[in-house]
C-alpha cells in the first residue's frame, strides 16, 4: 500500500474520531449547561435568603466552565474540520 494511502487514511480516521468526539463533547456541554440553569433556578430563591454574594460568584464560576467547555468543543469542531479540509485536498490530487 503507498504511504499516500496510508497518510490518507490516517486523516480520515482522524477526522472521523474529531467529529464524532466534538459532537459527543458538545452534547455533554448543552446537558451540563441545562442541568447547571436548572440547578441555579431552583436554588436562587434558598441561595437569596442566605448567601447572596456566594451564590452569585458561584453562579459566575460555573458559567465560566461552560463557556470554557464550549470554546473547547469549538476547538474540537475546527480542527475536525480542518482535518477534513487536509483529508479532501488529499483525495483530489
């Protein structure tokens, strides 16, 4: 088999793991982003009567892992994508 193939189908290997673990990382994102909203909307009203500053920067600090993870699964995305783009100018040479 020529090392072109070989290089070829290690990219498309590659880019098939990126995409579906890009895809199973940003759906693990959204739930842990709905359970988060879910869990700071039925403890606000508890959070209110105690430790107001607490819960806000608490509240702050697991937005800021969200976001985090979501420019993470983003970083994922673009490199299976870019994958793909190396993986389809192979394919056409």
């Amino acid at each position: 088999m020529p090392k072109r193939t070989m290089d070829t189908d290690t990219i498309i290997a590659t880019s098939k793991a990126f995409t579906q673990a890009s895809g199973e990382f940003n759906d693990s994102v959204s739930k842990l982003k709905s359970i988060i909203s879910s869990y700071i909307a039925a403890n606000e009203n508890e959070a209110a009567k105690s430790v107001q500053d607490e819960w806000q920067q608490a509240q702050q600090k697991m937005q800021d892992v969200v976001q985090y993870l979501e420019k993470f699964g983003k970083g994922l995305n673009d490199q299976a994508t870019s994958l793909d783009s190396a993986y389809q100018s192979l394919r056409w040479k």
